[in-house]
C-alpha cells in the first residue's frame, strides 16, 4: 500500500506565527546593527584606552548582523606629546561566522586590515614611545595572573582564516644611532591560522611583500588546490641579511651586542588543508648563519664563528613539534675571562640575563683597586680563547677566524639549516664542519 504525505495546510494561523517570527528577527537584527557598534565604540574608547594608558579614537563602526561583519574606520591610538600617532588604522574589517556557535569557539571568516601605520620612537638605549604601555600590560598580567592551563588541555581553540594586510607603514626613528628606518607598502597574506578542523573558503594566498628604505622586498606563495591535500606555500629565501643593522633595536638592555651576524634561509612555509584532519602549519627547509661575532657590551668578544648551518629543518607550530636533520658547525670560537674577583665573563652575562624584566640587584660587585666609582672599570682578567675545542691559551683574546678559514655550504648552494643538538668541532680539522644528526 503506497505512503501517502498528509496534506499541509497554510492556515492564517500559522501565518500569524511565521509572520511573528520573522517579525521578532528583523527587530532583534535591528537593534544589533544599531547597538553593537555603540557597545564596540565604548569599549575601545573607554575600556581599551584604559587598558593602555592611551587616548583611542574610532570613526564610524558599523555592523551587518546577517554576516557578522564588523566594520570599523579611522582607529587610532595617540601618542603623548606629539601630534603623530603610535598606531592608526584607515579600516578594520572582520567577518566572523556562524559555526563559531557550532564549534564553541571562536572562528573568523575573514580579516582586513587596511593602511595600518605604525611610528616607533626610540628614545633612550633602553625607551621607546611604547615602552609605558608594555610596563602597564605587564604590570596588569602580574596583578592578575593566568590560571595555568592543564597538562591535557592542549592549545585554545580558534580558527582565523583569509588574513590580509594591505598598504601598512612602519617607520622607525632611531634617537640613539639617528637612522631613520623605514618599511612600507607592506601587504601580507596569510589563509589560515586554526587549531581544529574547520572548512571554510580560501581564497588568500600566502604573500608577503614591503619595501626597506626603498629596497623591495617581495615574497610570492604557490597554491595547489588539486593536490591530494590541497596547500598552499610561501617560500622564504634570501642570504646574508645583516642583523646587526637590528639588533640594536632590542627594547630591552643586553649584556652583550651582535657585531655582525649574516642570517640565509632556504625556508617553505607550508598550508595544508586535510579533509578529515585539522589543518596544518609546516615550515621546512635550511637555515645559515655566518660571520658570527658576538661581544660583551665594552668590546670584548665573547664567542663568534664562521657558520651555522641547520638542514632539512621541520616545524610544526601548532602542534608544537620540531625536527631537525642535521648541525654543522664551522671555527667556533669561544672567549672566556676571569678577573681578578674569580668571576668569569661569562657568569656576569647569565647574571644579567636573569635580571631582564626583574628588579635591579640589592648588591653590586666589589670595586677594582684604583678604579673610580661610577667609571665602569672592570677587574683586572685572564683572558682564554677557546678555539674549535683546543686547549686554551692565555693571552689576548683571538679574533674570529676569516671567511677563507672555513667556508660553508651555505655559500656554496643553497643556506644550510637543522638539528637541535650542539655540533663539536674537530680540532684536527678546522676546515670541516663538526656535524650531529638529530633523532626525529
């Protein structure tokens, strides 16, 4: 006997209740696009500039309660004393998605930010124009410390996806050195940033793009959606980047100085997206470091080499894996002093690591025979140099060895790069590199 489907009637009835439940929705859609930009205006204004110790302005902010789209124009954040801001913002655009009740967690579509500008001032050694607001941060994180989180509890859930950075300015004054550094047309692109599987469209690929003083600087990603795991990937490759120009913008005091460093990659950064699996971040590839020169903070040498070369690297990020193939290691040099107080030059480095972000030391060393208070002297050091492992000599310390002495597979290919283990150097060979794979 065949199934028959009952006959639906479409009584006024009904109709009242459908007409009143469409009704109640647009009203409820209503007064979210009028109130959530109001609610959103207070707390940036208000609470966010509270949280700073900065004045925050906003444009208009709008909401669209059917995609979730929040819009906001013309943020900025003030700077005291000066009619440049610290940050501003010509658009903010974030679209946030449904399933973020699905999954109980939160999941954005979509992230634009337009024009960002950034002005960083250095003021001392040791200032910036942002340092008030990083002390008052860390000063509330201290007051209100976090709940540690439990040994299973694994990473917070959350899924950002189409991520892009358009037009964004970074400028940098340097009042200590006087350069003036300077990064514009700065554009990245980034598809996703997830810790649980989530599937959404992407359509951003990886990309990163800026000028540096007016040199380009320009990152490219490949996509392959027909994959058997469709990805996407960025590769970053460039050789003898000098981080010293950098490194003295380091807002906190360190004990020693980086005279020259040449940093290679020969890196992949990898966006997988599995069917029944979480996506995935992997960053593989090689790493070098060469002219290796490190100094304490009166000039003297504390360790240097001719290259570090790290291969067939692998990182995972989220899940919170590293692997590393293989270390090599070319003329390590390491310069160890005592004085005449017992100390060596090494454990005034680690004291003063210890002290970073802490309060000063309630003692100070003793002061050196005839050295007048305040003149920064040192004691009176014996001075070893220990070289690739041979017995140390005293005397002055060695410079670091010349590129001749030893030259690594870096400069001859493609920049090397791996494992965590620390390499020893062959005294007998100081031509070759001292070598030590990694367990996987």
């Amino acid at each position: 006997m065949p199934l028959r489907m009952p006959k639906f009637r479409f009584t006024r009835r009904l109709g009242k209740i459908l007409l009143g439940v469409v009704a109640t929705a647009l009203i409820l859609c209503g007064i979210a696009a009028w109130q959530v930009p109001k609610v959103l205006h207070n707390v940036l204004t208000q609470d966010v500039a509270k949280m700073l110790g900065r004045d925050v302005a906003v444009g208009k902010i709008t909401f669209n309660p059917f995609t979730l789209t929040v819009r906001a124009r013309d943020l900025a954040v003030a700077q005291p004393g000066s009619q440049t801001p610290l940050l501003t913002a010509a658009e903010v655009d974030v679209s946030a998605a449904w399933t973020s009740l699905f999954w109980f967690a939160p999941v954005v579509d979509r992230f634009t930010l337009r024009s960002p500008t950034l002005s960083i001032v250095r003021e001392d050694v040791t200032r910036f124009n942002f340092s008030d607001v990083q002390q008052r941060v860390a000063e509330m994180t201290a007051a209100n410390p976090d709940e540690p989180p439990k040994p299973d509890e694994g990473l917070p859930r959350f899924s950002l996806n189409n991520m892009v950075i358009e037009g964004g300015v970074v400028t940098l004054d340097d009042k200590v050195t006087g350069r003036k550094q300077v990064i514009d047309e700065l554009a990245v692109g980034v598809p996703f940033i997830s810790t649980f599987g989530y599937a959404t469209d992407i359509d951003v690929q990886p990309r990163l793009h800026l000028r540096i003083n007016g040199s380009p600087f320009d990152l490219t990603g490949v996509a392959r959606p027909f994959d058997k795991v469709p990805s996407s990937t960025l590769r970053v490759a460039f050789t003898g980047l000098q981080l010293e120009k950098w490194a003295d913008v380091w807002p906190m005091p360190l004990p020693f100085k980086l005279e020259r460093a040449l940093l290679d990659s020969n890196l992949q950064i990898v966006f997988e997206q599995p069917k029944d699996a979480p996506p995935k971040i992997r960053v593989v590839g090689d790493l070098g470091l060469r002219q290796f020169d490190l100094r304490d903070n009166a000039g003297e040498s504390l360790a240097a080499w001719s290259a570090l070369t790290i291969n067939r690297l692998e990182i995972e990020p989220i899940a919170r894996q590293v692997y590393v193939g293989d270390v090599g290691l070319w003329a390590p040099q390491v310069y160890a002093r005592r004085y005449s107080n017992q100390r060596l030059n090494w454990q005034d480095v680690a004291d003063k690591l210890k002290q970073l972000g802490g309060p000063a030391p309630a003692t100070r060393p003793a002061a050196t025979p005839g050295a007048k208070p305040g003149s920064g002297a040192k004691p009176p050091a014996a001075t070893a140099s220990v070289d690739a492992g041979a017995p140390a000599k005293p005397g002055a310390a060695k410079p670091a060895a010349p590129d001749s002495a030893a030259k690594p597979a870096a400069e001859k290919g493609a920049p090397a790069a791996s494992p965590a283990a620390v390499a020893k150097a062959n005294p007998a060979q100081a031509a070759k590199p001292a070598t030590a794979p990694a367990a996987g």
